[in-house]
C-alpha cells in the first residue's frame, strides 16, 4: 500500500476517532481500527478444477470508553464512510472530514478473481502426484490465499499499520471403503507453501493416515495409563488449550475455579507466547490495537506466571501489559488472544521416547483440540499417528478422539526433548465462533492421562 494511501487513511482515522472522543467526554480513550481483506479459494475435486472464490472487504470501527463503560461501532465500507457510519451507531454525529469514498479499492478481478496461474498449476500437479502415489479413488484439493492490511489509531499513538499474506493448503483422500484422510499446512507465499509441503512429503503421510483411519475401530486403544508422545510442532496444539484459560478475561468466561488455584504443572515446562517471533503464522509487530507484540511468560518451570492482555484487561489490572488484543476483522471488538505459543527445549531425545515403555501412542498431529472452562477436562483429535511397540511402528492411527483433565496431563509432562519444530502453519485459534491465526512452536515431549473415548 503506497505510503501516500496509508497517510490518507491515518488522516481519517484521526478525524473520526477525534470525533468519538469529544463526543465521549473529557478524559475518554479509545481506538479507530481500519482494514482491507481479500480472501482467495481455489479448490480442485475429481480431476477437475471447482470455480474459484474470492471474498474482499474492508471496513472500520471505533471503540471508546471512561471508566468502566466501552461503546463501540463498526461498519463495512471504505475509511470514511465507514468512520462515519460508525459516529452516527455511537450518537456521535459526523466526522469533520467529508465522507468521501476512497478510490482505487475495488475487489480483485479478472484473473485475480481466477487465482494466479501459478496457484492453479500447484494444484493441478499436486493431485496428478498424489493420485499416483496414494490408493485413493477421490480427491479434494483447496489453496487458500489470505490478505490482510489494518490500521489502528489511539488517542495518544502514532498510527500502526500491520497485516501480511498466508497461502494454506488443504488435501482431503477418500478409499474405496469411504474411508477419509486429510491434511492442512501453510506457508508466508505460494514459493514456499510448495517447497514445504510437496506431493513427496505429502504421498506416505496421506498413505499412513488413510491406513490409520481404516484400522481405527479395530487397532489398540488409549487409555489413561498409557504414554503419549505428541511429536515437535502441532502436538503444542494440546499445550495451547492452557493458553485460553490464560486469557486475561478468563475469569468472566467461567475458567476461575481451577485454573486460579494456581496449579503446579510439570517443571519441565516452560511456556512463552511470542508475536514478535518472525515467520510463525501468528506473528505481529503491533496487535490490533496499536500495541507492540512482546513476549509474555506464561510459565516458568511448571508454575503460571502471566496473562495475555488487552488495554481493557491491564486498565483493569487483570494483566500487566497489552500486547495480545487481537480481533478477527473490523466486525469483532480486541480480545485478549494467543499469537505464537512456544515450548522451551528439553535435554531428551525422541529415539529415547520411542522405547522406554512396552507400548507408545504417538502422535504426529492434532486436527483439533477443546476445553470445558469449568472443568479443565480437554478433548484432542487425532489426525495423525501410530502405535509403536519396543520402539517399532505396528498400528497407524487417524481419527480418533482423545479426552484427558488439562492440568493432569500438563503435571504427567515426564519427557521434553531437544527438537523443536514450527506446527503445520494451519492452526487457527477459535473461541466465540471466530478464529485468530496463531502459531505453534514445541519439541517433542511425553505425557499420559488420555484415554480413547467413543466416536
């Protein structure tokens, strides 16, 4: 975005959220937040390219607030008709800027709207290698491209403008016996996505996970006993789950009762959440509030240490520092939220692991993962896996759902080693119906206390 453009929009800003303040009263802070988005889908199924999608928008809000209440608005549009249509939700009249639509904006077409060649023969000689190299009878192949550009205002801060572009990937297989494999990954650019994830890397793991699903209901069962290797990258999808009751607004979503009894965790882990940290997915120079992305500890050597926090939440005192407010798009209000959750490395090594006990679940990775606030019991699906008996692979697994207490596993950690990897680059943070890229970095480690629940 030409700086020329980017100084324009900061201008608008300014004018509407000088607007809200004077509306709000002496002593009133708050925000303008501006965004433009373009969202491209090119999916491939049964030979044969789908018709491509292409979502854009861009939009504004305005959030303010003197003691303890926050008024807030947003609209869709372009900044100045956006900001004003956002004074006139607040009360607040017009901004003093004419509402001039900006040019120059419009929604990718032509073929932008198609997809970039490029993208479209990834996909083509993906499935052309996959189909060779995997017994699968269907196939269904999506590329996601995200881009994002944001601009956030505050009453006392110079303009902070942010976003980025993420290519993910999304294969799903499908047997003869209906049986269903699927992987996700991403990557900062098409280049990289298709040197990271390539039908070669990508052929015996899709083999392996068919093969798992198929021998799920008749393969070896979990239970609570039995040891659990989550391997480096995505299992730090089981350590992220701690994270949302680490939230500074936690307390008002139910998560108070045992989480603030300030549990003792296994001391091999030590936990940090870094935006700053470059190429993860969830990486950031400022959130969603003009706030600069810092690393916060989380816990040290097994003991909570700190809170993710918004500006609301550290006015409040519910968290030492801002940082971590992140919204989905203009339409949601900043939310304390995770960015990129890291694992400190431990001494071990996984070929340790492998054979320590007669019988080992490891798991490659997480599809997903769930916590009952109230509770703190957590359930894991697995997308990718194996049985390994006396340190040898015997059973693939895929498919299965793993249900465990948080905290009890968190204080079963026995193992940490020293492999630390970055996740898939697919992971997103869902919580109120909406989710937040984040990323995952973590090496290996073992604990027990899952058990295999019923499909």
């Amino acid at each position: 975005m030409a700086s020329s453009r980017a100084r324009e929009r900061a201008e608008q800003a300014r004018s509407g959220l000088a607007a809200a303040l004077a509306w709000a009263g002496p002593g009133a802070r708050g925000d303008a937040f501006l965004e433009t988005a373009h969202h491209l889908t090119l999916e491939r199924g049964h030979g044969r390219p789908l018709p491509g999608r292409v979502r854009s928008g861009r939009g504004a809000s305005l959030r303010v607030w003197s003691g303890d209440e926050v008024r807030a608005a947003a609209a869709d549009g372009g900044p100045a008709a956006a900001l004003a249509a956002c004074l006139r939700q607040l009360g607040a009249g017009s901004p003093a800027a004419p509402p001039e639509e900006w040019r120059g904006d419009a929604t990718p077409g032509g073929e932008e709207a198609a997809g970039p060649p490029a993208a479209g023969r990834l996909l083509a000689s993906l499935e052309r290698s996959l189909a060779e190299g995997v017994p699968a009878t269907g196939w269904r192949l999506a590329l996601h491209a995200s881009h994002r550009w944001t601009l956030v205002l505050t009453e006392a801060g110079q303009p902070r403008t942010g976003g980025g572009e993420w290519w993910r990937l999304r294969v799903e297989a499908r047997d003869e016996s209906g049986t269903v494999a699927a992987f996700g990954g991403g990557a900062a650019s098409l280049a990289e996505l298709a040197r990271r994830w390539s039908a070669d890397r990508l052929a015996p793991l899709l083999r392996r996970r068919l093969k798992g699903a198929a021998a799920a209901s008749s393969g070896p069962v979990c239970e609570a006993g039995t040891p659990v290797v989550l391997a480096a990258g995505n299992g730090a999808l089981l350590l992220h789950e701690l994270e949302h009751a680490l939230e500074a607004d936690a307390a008002g979503r139910g998560w108070s009762p045992w989480i603030d009894d300030g549990p003792d965790l296994s001391e091999l882990l030590t936990l940090w959440d870094d935006p700053s940290r470059p190429t993860l997915r969830g990486s950031y120079r400022h959130d969603d509030e003009g706030s600069p992305g810092e690393r916060v500890l989380l816990v040290r050597r097994g003991r909570v240490t700190g809170r993710l926090g918004d500006r609301l939440r550290v006015e409040a005192g519910a968290a030492p520092r801002p940082g971590h407010g992140r919204r989905p798009s203009w339409r949601e209000w900043p939310l304390p939220r995770a960015a990129n959750l890291c694992l400190a490395s431990g001494s071990d090594h996984p070929g340790v692991l492998a054979g320590e006990a007669p019988r080992v679940l490891w798991i490659h990775d997480l599809e997903a993962g769930a916590t009952d606030p109230r509770s703190g019991d957590v359930s894991l699906v697995v997308s990718d896996g194996e049985w390994l008996e006396g340190g040898r692979p015997v059973a693939p697994v895929a498919g299965v759902t793993l249900a465990g207490n948080l905290i009890d596993l968190l204080r079963r950690v026995d193992r940490v080693c020293g492999d630390r990897e970055a996740d898939s680059g697919a992971a997103l943070c869902g919580r109120e119906d909406a989710g937040v890229p984040i990323g995952l970095l973590a090496p290996t480690f073992r604990t027990a206390g899952l058990r295999q629940v019923a499909p």
